[in-house]
C-alpha cells in the first residue's frame, strides 16, 4: 500500500473582516493544497502561532513534510537592517512560526519545500540577508509585483549538480511575484538557480546529510503545477520516508 504523506503547509492569519466579517481566520492560496493532493500527499493548513521547541516538534512529528509558502515581507530586523518605505506586511508571528516550524524539520529530518517568502526567509534564519525592493529596476528583469499585483514569467538557469537540478533539469520556467530578493546568501546554503539579471531564484544546503533535503524556489511553482509538479513530487517521495 502507497503511503500518502500528510504535508503541512504555513497558512496565514487574517483579522475580522479581511476574508469573514466578525471573525479572524487562517488560510492560504488553494494552489498550494492542489498541487500537494495531485502529487499523491494530504495538504493540511497550519495555523499561525506562539511556538515553543517541543510543541513545534510534536506539530512536525506529525507531518512527512512541510512547505513554507509566499507571503508578505520578512521583518528586517531579523537580519539587521531598518525597514524600507517599500516594505509592507511585517509579522512577528508569521515570522516567529515559520521559523519554528523550518527549525524543527531540521531537527527531526522532515523535507522543506520552500516557496518565494519561505525561500527568503529560510535564507535570512541562515544569517543571509535581503535586498528590499528591486521592482523597476533598469539592470532587472520584471519579477512580478506581490500582494495581488501580477506575475511576471522567468527562466531560470539551474546548477545541474543540485538538488533542484537533479529534479527539473538544467533550466525551468514559472512565475514569480517579488519585489525582494536574497542579497547574503545565508551559512550553509548555495544558489541552485538564477535568472538571467543574476537574481537568485533558489537556494539549497552547500552539503546536506543524507536526512536534511531542504528545496527553496523565488518563483511559485504550485501555479504550473497541473503542468509541472516536479518539485511537489519529489517532496512527496522524500517525505514517504518519514
């Protein structure tokens, strides 16, 4: 019998009357949970909270895998630096969980797929840093605009060494929506992707144990996933292990 894996992915909190009037309430883009289920796993939304190192463990002890999902800027304290006008969606909380959350697949060798904002953000717990606004930049490719603005589509260079090589080849295709981009690559990482500007468009362990398998892609690859789910795919065999 095919195990089918239950793969948590990070849901974002709202206030009463973003997406209910009276109540607040969690969620996440449907794509992400669509492409989960059509690669053969279960998706399960985690709601944002305060975690401590044990319940994070239990919470991740649960699951095959996890993936960090797009979202609003990443706090710029967290890696030193006052916060650009441009900067927008700051959360203590969202930042606080989904670092407990990647923290604790570390310990407990669960495989991370990280999208966009959870590519920026697995960058910045790995001391890296971020340039904080590259949206109309002459030297630049157009990356998208977040928050409901529009996706622009990229290539993307692959080094066929990596991880993410190994599983979509020298060179990909997709959507990105960022006006961020990883400046300091973080301890421990390397670039597995870039645009054709030089942007890094994703980011792996330098030398990962057999246990840790950790992807980060900037572009969004659950909007092509009913074309292309690589990327869940092989999260999914990887988490059939666990």
């Amino acid at each position: 019998m095919t195990t089918v894996p239950l793969i948590g992915v990070s849901g974002r909190q709202f206030d009463a009357g973003r997406l209910f009037k009276l109540e607040t309430a969690t969620a996440i883009q449907t794509e992400y949970l669509d492409a989960v289920n059509h690669a053969g796993g279960i998706g399960a939304i985690l709601s944002p909270e305060v975690l401590t190192d044990s319940r994070a463990d239990a919470l991740v002890g649960q699951l095959g895998g996890l993936i960090l999902t797009g979202g609003p800027d990443v706090d710029p304290s967290r890696y030193g630096e006052p916060a650009a006008p441009e900067t927008y969606g700051v959360s203590e909380l969202q930042d606080a969980f989904e670092a407990a959350l990647f923290r604790s697949a570390q310990r407990l060798s669960r495989p991370v797929l990280a999208i966009c904002r959870g590519a920026q953000l697995v960058n910045v717990l790995c001391g890296g840093s971020l340039d904080q606004h590259i949206t109309g930049r002459n030297d630049l490719l157009a990356h998208g605009i977040p928050n409901g603005g529009g996706g622009s589509e990229n290539t993307y260079a692959i080094e066929s060494a990596s991880r993410l090589g190994r599983i979509l080849g020298e060179s990909a295709t997709g959507r990105c929506h960022h006006h961020q981009a990883v400046a300091r690559v973080g301890d421990g990482l390397v670039v597995s992707a870039r645009t054709s500007d030089g942007t890094v468009e994703g980011l792996e362990y330098a030398n990962p144990m057999p246990s840790h398998w950790m992807v980060a892609v900037q572009w969004h690859p659950e909007e092509t996933a009913d074309s292309d789910g690589r990327l869940f795919s092989a999260l999914i065999t990887e988490a059939r292990r666990h």
